[in-house]
C-alpha cells in the first residue's frame, strides 16, 4: 500500500479510536500479506488507561463498492454479536468508521490475538512433532463451531439477517460457475439439479462461519485462540460449516494438498463427535452436505483459477485444482448416488 494511504488510514483510526477512548491515537500502521477480499493492516493504539497495544485494521479495498464480501462493517457486526458469548473466541471490535465509499472506504479495528494460522492439509512441510498440536486445534475448534452455532441469531441482535436455505447455497455457485470459462464449468449444471432434486430437511438455522476450517483460526499451544475471516458469513443450516469443516482433513484428500502423507488432521468421525459432545445439534444427511461441499469447493476454486490467469500467476494450490474440478463434480454427484 502507499504511504499516502497509510498516512490517511492513520489520521482516520486515531478519529474513530476517540470515540471510543478519549485522547486515543493510533500509530505506526502497517500492511500485513493475505486477504483477498480486503485489506488488512497492523498498528499501535495508545490511549489514556490503557498499555500500548496492537490492533489489526480490517480496510475495504479502495475504488469498490463495500457489498458482499468487502463488507467490513458487516463483518464487524457478526463479531460484536459473538465476542464474549460461552465458548466462542472472536476478535474484539473496537471501533470501526464507515468512510465515504468507494473512494474512502470503511474500516473496522480489532484486538490483535496472538496465534499461528495454517490449513495442515495444505501445508508443504509435514512434522510429526507438531501432530499432536494440530489434532488437540482442530478437535477445539469442533467445540468452539458448536458454541458458535449455540447462539441463536435473534438473541444476537441479527434477526434481520436473511435466513439462507439450502436452495440458495447451490445457486450461489451455481451463478459463480456461470461466470467461468467453460473449460472450468465441466458438468456443473448437472451436478446442480441433482443437488436440488434431493434437498434434505432443513434444521434451525444458525450463524454460519461460512469457510470454517483451521486455517481460518488463530491457534496456540493446540487452542483456538480466535475464529478469523468472517467475509461469507451468514444464517442457514449449521451442516453447511460442518461439512466443509471435515472436508479439511487427511481422509478427505482435498485436491489441493501437496501430499498424501499425514498432517495431524483427525478424522471427520472425531470432528463430529467432538461438536456434539461440545453441545451441538446431531446432524442428520450430512452426507448431502458433504457433496453441496464438493460442489462448492468447485464452484470457489474455478474463480480462484480465472481470477489467476487474469493476473497472470497461478498459486501451486491452486494450479492443482485445475485437473481436479471435474472430480470434484462427480464425486458429489456420486454422494448423491
């Protein structure tokens, strides 16, 4: 980012920190890599009471308009409602200000929350030194997904939020596929149908994550320290998040691991398991859910591709998506029998 941005960043955060500690200011803001959907910032807060500390910027990309997944303020909101409940471990927000869209977009301020973040099925390196850390994260954050889906969104103050059902679900990449390539598509449209042909009953709905996986947590010493990266969160059915949660393990042999060998991860029997004993709901017909999973990893992973060759440069993970998008479509339609 340019140091012009950083400067105005600086002089906005230090506006908005006062409203919400008198004489607050905010310093040394710096940009830190990640993030696709926004930009995302470190910096020093000093105010009056308080010991210097480091807060994370969470900024909408200049020059777009703040919908969807550039919806930092929307972001915030899900955070504010969730921050403090039993069992759920959040960010803090503390202060946000909504800027003059596009061309001075809105940012929120959160707690910096120290913690790694890593998806082991992903990871290059495989050490069975650090197995024992990843089994005990990711068997927490099966617990710390059913605190989440305890919260009921009424209470949390989002009974305005849009409930969305399982229809929606497939045409959300139903439309993304339509805006690929064609020789991304493969038999999507099929794959649709059947999933709408064999839609199960709906349980209560919950507050999604709507990407729920270790690599979007801050962990530590084998806890989760912090459920991050809330851009696609939303209120529907709690399997949506189960399921993708489980496709994140070794069993699963997500197509863009570098390797078959053990990561740590344990298998989606124990991730359930641990959900359920942690106090969530039994979940019947997760094996639909399994191939909306497969279909939406597809769906996802075909933008990520068009998205790359635009920009010229494609990620070894995904580079080993391309051959496997067919795969993907007919396992889920093989879930489906």
């Amino acid at each position: 980012m340019t140091d012009e941005l950083e400067f105005s960043l600086r002089e906005r955060a230090t506006k908005a920190a006062q409203t919400w500690a008198p004489g607050a200011e905010v310093t040394e803001v710096a940009p830190l890599t990640g993030g696709a959907s926004s930009l995302t910032f470190v910096a020093h807060l000093r105010s009056e009471g308080r010991q210097e500390e480091r807060v994370v910027l969470k900024v909408a990309p200049p020059g777009l308009s703040p919908v969807r997944n550039r919806d930092v303020l929307r972001q915030a909101r899900v955070m504010r409602a969730l921050h403090g409940r039993p069992g759920v471990r959040v960010p803090p927000v503390l202060f946000e200000d909504p800027g003059e869209p596009p061309d001075t977009p809105p940012f929120l301020a959160m707690g910096l929350v120290p913690g790694e973040c890593a998806e082991p099925v992903l990871e290059e390196e495989r050490d069975p030194a650090g197995f024992a850390a990843v089994r005990s994260s990711a068997l927490d954050a099966a617990a710390v997904l059913a605190a989440i889906h305890s919260v009921p969104p009424r209470g949390a103050g989002l009974e305005a939020e849009p409930v969305v059902t399982l229809a929606d679900e497939i045409d959300r990449w139903t439309r993304a596929f339509a805006t690929v390539p064609p020789d991304l598509q493969h038999e999507y449209e099929r794959c649709a149908r059947a999933l709408h042909a064999t839609i199960p009953a709906p349980l209560d709905p919950v507050i999604n994550h709507g990407d729920y996986r270790l690599g979007n947590t801050l962990c530590r010493r084998g806890r989760v320290e912090a459920v991050i990266d809330w851009e696609i969160w939303s209120v529907g059915d709690p399997r949506v998040d189960l399921a993708w949660f489980t496709f994140f393990t070794d069993e699963a042999r997500h197509p863009a691991a570098p390797s078959d060998e053990p990561s740590g991860m344990p298998p989606g029997t124990e991730l359930l398991a641990a959900y359920v004993a942690a106090g969530g709901r039994q979940v019947p017909d997760l094996t639909w859910f399994e191939a909306l999973t497969h279909y939406k990893e597809a769906g996802a992973t075909a933008l990520l591709i068009k998205r790359g060759r635009r920009a010229g440069e494609l990620a070894p993970a995904i580079a080993r998506m391309v051959p496997a998008l067919p795969g993907l479509l007919a396992k889920a339609e093989a879930l489906l029998g």
